[in-house]
C-alpha cells in the first residue's frame, strides 16, 4: 500500500498520471518520493507555546509532526487497517469528549444537523417549519397549475381557444398573494437577523485564525494562549473513534452555557469557520476582525470544516469545538498554561464585568437611581444606548452582507 502511494506520488510529480495528479497535488511540492518524512510547510507545532501539554500521545505526535497529505487522502480509506479494540482502550480517550452518532457532525441523514444553540434552533425552525412547507406548496401548486394547462388546453382538447386577456379579480390575487408570503417569510427572518446580530454580552472570546492549512485558537481572556489545530490522519481518528477528516488533535475547548464571542481573522488567505450545529459560519479574511458567536448548553464533540475554498488541503482543515462543564474548562485552560479570569466566571451572565471598559474605575461616584448593584453601570457610553458597552472592536463588520 505505502509502495503504491510513493508509486502515486513519484509519478504525479512528474505529470505521468493524471489521475494522480489531484492525489499529489495537496502533497508539499518539493517532497515527491519521500513526502512521509519531508517536513510540513509551515511547520504549525513549532508555533505553539512552551508549557502547553497535549493531552495525549495521538496529540503529541501529531503536534510535532502534524499528518501528511497521504495519511488523510481517501486513497488508504478501508477496514484492513482498523486498529484492535486494546489499541483503542489504550489510547488516553478517557479524557476527551467522544462524538455521539447524529450530533455535532453529518450522519447521512438529509436536511440540517441537530442544532444545539438558540440562534441554530431558531433558524432550523424557521427552514423546517415555514420555508419548507411554503417552498414545497408553491412548487406543487405551480406544477398542478402547468399540468392543469397542459392537459385542458391542448389543442385536440381545446380547438379554439379563448380570446380573453384580462381578469381583474384573478389579476389583484396573484398579485396580493405573493406579497402576503413575502410578508409572512419577512417577519420571522429579520427576527433571526436580529437575535444573530445582537449577541448577549459575552462570557468568553475565542479568536480563531485561519492557515494554510489548520487552524489556531487564540483565548485572550485567559492569558493570550494559543492552540494549534491539525487533522489527525485517518489511522489516529480512527483510534479515538473519531470520523475521518473531521478530527484534529487539539479541538477548540469551550465552557457550556457561556455566551462565546468568536473573533474570526485569516493569517494567509481567505478560509471560513463554520459549526453546522452551531449555525456558525464566518469568512477568514487576513487583514480583517470578523465576528460571531455561539451558546451551546449540551457538553460535546461538535465538527466543522473550513468553508472557503482555500487552497490544496482546504479539504484537511477540520474543526472541533469541544463543549465542557467550567470546571472541565478551567483544568484545560489550566494544562494549555493559560489563566481564569478572576472575576469571571464562565456561566455569569455577565463575566466580561472585569473588562475595563465595562467597568470603569471604582471612583464613579453614584450610579444614576441609586442603583446598588455590584456593577455601576459605565458612565463612559451614552445613556441611550441599548447595545452593550463593551465588544465595539468589531462592531463594524455586523453590517457585512453575508
Ligand atoms: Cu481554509
């Protein structure tokens, strides 16, 4: 099999096979016969900070030298090389969430996946409930209609036809009706515009930049560490029991129940990070500060992909969100080297209280009203406004079209 591949590889290089030539074109170029030990382009473990521990060998490994083209490529796909259910119960899975069939990833059933944040149930009942049915009834009665016509009027049927051209009661209904629909479709959509563009405050950010060809998670709350995240080869997902070419060795580690404000950037060319079960999606764009978010109250394993054709191994840029209890949270932020917050706490509604834009120096004197929260309202944005005070860094790009 390895021979096959190098046979593959070897013979792309030199443009002999066309086939081959997709195979080897995610290979890196300048490693034809010996791709397995060629270095990767960019070397993404080298970027990762000392003090940060993988969790596991799988991790490590994978970290040090992330997976090659070959080792993820659909040609090794096949049960032959499935690994023995000792080698998986030796892998350390223990600590590592495990994906439930039909949750967080595509299970070949059609239509969306199960969404587990407001905003993705909110849009899937809106795509379920009002749009399909209505786009399923219009086609149907369009298409009745056409047949309707087709078999009355044919011309054996209907030897001469009528004359008529106007009919001012038909005319005024197929005008009216479309408008009601548009109507009826509008409201429940600007209302989902508006529940996605107007976020909770959040509890914790996550930047996330976009390489050729992985990605990395940046937690400015929590120190400013960063992940690397790769796609493990086929044979490693395999040992978590992972799907292929979902799986990566360090996933995005999120608390549950906290509001997270994902500030999305490119460092090379454009990609996009998107969670289908979030009903997350956002360009990567080098350059620019994109921004989302998501509320996932069910602990889990949640994949993604990049969603921007971004190059040779766009197709090998997975993403993970794992979704952990904050105590969970707080011993991972912990073995990455990063640090709590002191004042915030992940399920708060309001944990971003210790930015210092939100709360301003304890010299405010007297909140407006004799207000006794613990938290004074900030005295440094206009009292008019109802958007929250903080998170004006990217406030601009909600008006971007996609
Ligand atoms: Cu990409």
């Amino acid at each position: 099999m390895k021979t096959l591949h190098k046979l593959f590889a070897v013979a792309a290089a030199f443009g002999m096979v066309p086939a081959a030539a997709a195979l080897a074109q995610s290979a890196p170029p300048p490693a034809p016969a010996s791709a397995q030990a060629a270095p990767a382009p960019a070397a993404p473990g080298a970027a990762q900070a000392p003090g940060q521990t993988p969790r596991d060998a799988i991790s490590a490994a994978s970290q040090a030298s992330p997976a090659q083209p070959e080792e993820i490529s659909g040609a090794n796909m096949g049960g032959t090389d499935a690994p023995s259910n000792a080698s998986v119960a030796a892998s350390t899975m223990a600590s590592r969430a495990t994906p439930t069939p039909g949750i967080g990833q595509p299970d070949g059933r059609a239509g969306l996946q199960d969404q587990v944040t407001p905003i993705g149930i909110e849009a899937s009942w809106f795509h379920n409930k009002i749009l399909m049915p209505i786009i399923t009834i219009i086609s149907a009665f369009v298409l009745i209609l056409l047949l309707t016509v087709i078999v009355k009027f044919r011309r054996s049927a209907n030897p001469v036809p009528s004359r008529n051209t106007h009919n001012t009661v038909l005319e005024i209904v197929w005008t009216l009706v479309p408008v009601l629909i548009l109507v009826a479709i509008a409201v429940p959509s600007i209302r989902l515009l508006a529940h996605q563009y107007s976020p909770p405050k959040a509890d914790l950010t996550v930047k996330v930049t976009g390489n050729q060809w992985y990605w990395t998670y940046t937690y400015p709350d929590n120190g400013g560490f960063e992940v690397v995240s790769n796609v493990l080869s086929d044979a490693d997902a395999k040992k978590r029991g992972e799907p292929r070419l979902l799986a990566v060795d360090e996933r995005m580690v999120v608390p549950q129940g906290a509001v997270v404000k994902v500030i999305v950037t490119a460092a090379d060319v454009i990609h996009s990070w998107g969670v289908p079960a979030f009903w997350v999606k956002m360009d990567a764009v080098p350059g620019r500060l994109n921004e989302t978010w998501f509320k996932v109250d069910r602990p889990g394993l949640y994949y993604g992909q990049c969603f921007e054709l971004c190059g040779a191994r766009h197709g090998y840029m997975p993403i993970a969100v794992e979704v952990v209890s904050p105590a969970q949270f707080a011993a991972w932020v912990a073995s990455k080297g990063g640090t709590m917050p002191g004042a915030a706490k992940p399920t708060s509604p309001d944990a971003t209280q210790n930015s210092p834009i939100s709360n301003p120096v304890a010299a405010v004197p007297t909140a407006p009203g004799g207000d006794t929260s613990a938290t004074p309202p900030p005295t440094n944005v206009s009292a008019g406004t109802a958007t929250p005070p903080v998170t004006n860094q990217s406030q601009a790009s909600t008006s971007r079209g996609n």
